[in-house]
C-alpha cells in the first residue's frame, strides 16, 4: 500500500510596509551623539569591517579611514 501524499498548507503573512516610527531606529537618542560617541561607535565599526585584509598600505587604509569618518554620520 502506498503512502498517503503529505498535505502542505502554505500560509502567506501579509507584510506590515516599513516605516520609521516601527524601524528599530526610532527610539534611538539621536540628541545624545556627540563627536567622541560618534569616533567610538566609528572605531568598532571600522575595525569590524577589516579593511586590512583587502587594503594592504597603511597610507591607503589611513585615507579610507578619513573617508569614511567624513561621511560617518550620514551612513
């Protein structure tokens, strides 16, 4: 006797659209950043990133480094 077929039942959620008042930003203390907060929270990123491994001149990952530092707070 063979086995019976398995019944699927596919459930589609309908998806709430993304907004920031629900966004995992909006209660984030915007007043509170100041420039060493911001060169912090700067430093573990970048370091988290590991340039290193792709950008293999210390001029060349000091230039990055101010590049990126530049535009840190509009990312």
């Amino acid at each position: 006797m063979p086995r019976p077929k398995p019944i699927v039942i596919i459930v589609h959620k309908a998806r709430t659209p993304w907004v920031y008042p629900v966004s995992i930003w909006a209660s984030y203390p915007y007043e509170a950043e100041n420039e060493q907060y911001l060169d912090e929270c700067f430093e573990h990123d970048f370091t988290r990133c590991n340039f290193a491994k792709d950008v293999k001149s210390d001029e060349e990952l000091a230039g990055l480094r101010k590049l990126l530092r530049a535009k840190y707070r509009k990312m």
